[in-house]
C-alpha cells in the first residue's frame, strides 16, 4: 500500500528536499515487500495480493499540497512503529523478529525525518508547554483520581499528551479523509468518507473542550485543505483500507489513554468515543466485504 502512496508522492511532489525523503522511504518499503514475498513463499504459502499499480491511478493531480503529503508519510510511520511493536511483542521465529527490528527501526527513522523537516519550515504544531516541577510530589487525596462526582483538577502531563495525540491524530485523520471523499468514485465510500470527517470533528471537539477547561491551548491545525482535485489518485479499495487501518489505530489510542490516565472522567469520554470509532470502523469493512477489497486471513 506504501509503495502506491509514495509513486503518487514522487510524482506530484516538486521540493527536492521532500523528493529525498520519498525516495529514501519507497526504496526501502520495495525491500520489505520482496521480504515479506520470500517468506511467505518459503513457507509454502500464496503471499497476499495487497496493493498494486492498478490501485495507483498514474497521472493524477496533487490533491495536498508538498507538506501535507510529508505530515501524510509521517502519520504513517506513526501508525507503522505501532504496529511493528505489536507485532515484535508476538513474534517468536528468529528471522521475524530481525525483520520486524528492522522495519521498526526504519520506521522510526523515516518518522525523524519528517519531523525535523516539519519542525525545520515551522508547519508542524508543538504539543502545550508546561511548567516543570522543581521537586517530586505524591499525591495526598484521593479527589485526584476522580473526576464525575467531584470537582475535576486539571489535566497532568500525561493526560495532556494523550489529549494532544488524539487532538493531531484526528485533525489529519479529518483532512485525509475530506480529501478522499473529495475524489473518492463509489458513491457509497463518498457518503461514508463524509461520515468519517463528521466523527473526526466531533472527537475534536471532545478533546479541545477538555484542553480549554484546563486552560491550555489548543494545538492548530496541523494538516492541509485539500486542493481543488475531484481526480483520484488511488482506488477506493486503497483508500478505504487506509481509513479503517486508521480507525483501528485510533481504537488502540484510546484504550492506552484510558489505561494511563488517573481522572475517571476522561476514560469514560473515551470509551464513548471508541464505541462510535468501532462502528465506524465495522461498516467500513462491511463496504470492503461487499466489493471484494477485503482479504482473508489464514486461518
């Protein structure tokens, strides 16, 4: 799936600095692909079709602009050094934990990048700021983990930074998705890509109300509008995996934000959240099912 986004990137893309980026990041996704190929056929088993040029569609327009497509490949890495923790934790065959290691470790290199570009041309928004404490400090009443019945404190560091995750997950997830709905060439993915960017705007919204009353700012957008472009430049088959790929990531946020965060209040937004995430994310497989996108896992 990576390789057809970043053909799409190399072609549309005119900064030299970002063309680097790109071009660094597809060669190695071509090497994994091969990889992952051999494996499978050393095992004796039919590797999965995933992706391939016919989800690419050559020659159409840019529909972000050159940093919008950079944020893109960052979110991406995000959602891939995730993924290949997970999978290294379940991994027990010697040459699958080497592989894994070694996409994590390219994943988060590729991630680096992006950031510090980002960071370097000032389109990338920092998390809140908060005073650092001078000496430790336990706390002494139990009102400081609730947060329904009683009066809530404010947000702690952790809590911040869970908030802000969600806050710039959700706000490229929303931007993303516009953007596919604006080309997007099934009806049923059009109206269900607009779905998607309501239930973003509404976890927005959950999130920065929760920033406000601690009285911190609230992160700027950090994501691009899409251009005026109504020519795909992938299939809805391609589109559609990479918002329930999201969906799912979003899903596996929120239960590590309720696991870390010690005002009760904040889980239960969360889990409300994750209920609605969840059937977003069924009926989008429900779609994939229907017009043959979705592949079968072994079993």
């Amino acid at each position: 799936m990576l390789i057809q986004i970043l053909k799409h990137m190399l072609e549309v893309v005119t900064q030299e600095d970002l063309v680097q980026i790109f071009t660094y990041s597809i060669q190695a996704e071509k090497k994994f692909v091969d990889e992952i190929d051999k494996i499978f056929r050393n095992a004796q088993s039919v590797p999965p079709n995933g992706f391939t040029s016919e989800d690419l569609k050559t020659g159409a327009p840019a529909f972000f602009d050159d940093y919008s497509y950079l944020r893109f490949l960052r979110m991406v890495m995000k959602l891939g050094i995730a993924l290949n923790a997970v999978h290294l934790s379940m991994a027990y065959r010697s040459d699958m934990t080497d592989f894994l290691s070694r996409s994590s470790a390219h994943s988060n290199k590729v991630y680096s990048m992006c950031t510090e570009k980002l960071l370097e041309v000032g389109v990338l928004v920092r998390p809140p700021v908060i005073p650092l404490p001078k000496q430790t400090a336990y706390v002494k009443h139990e009102k400081y983990i609730s947060g329904i019945q009683f009066n809530k404190r404010k947000l702690n560091s952790v809590e911040i930074s869970l908030l802000y995750h969600g806050i710039e997950n959700n706000s490229f997830g929303m931007q993303m998705i516009s953007g596919f709905a604006q080309v997007a060439e099934n009806e049923e993915v059009k109206k269900y890509f607009i779905k998607g960017k309501e239930l973003s705007k509404q976890i927005l919204m959950v999130f920065n109300e929760l920033m406000i009353k601690s009285d911190l700012k609230i992160p700027g957008e950090s994501f691009g509008v899409p251009l005026d472009s109504s020519q795909p430049p992938f299939s809805d088959k391609l589109m559609m995996y990479l918002i329930n790929l999201f969906s799912n990531f979003s899903l596996t946020s929120n239960a590590l934000g309720t696991s870390f965060t010690l005002r009760p209040d904040l889980p239960l937004k969360m889990l409300n959240m994750a209920n609605d995430i969840f059937s977003f994310a069924k009926e989008g497989a429900k779609i994939m099912i229907e017009n043959g996108w979705m592949e079968q896992p072994p079993q």
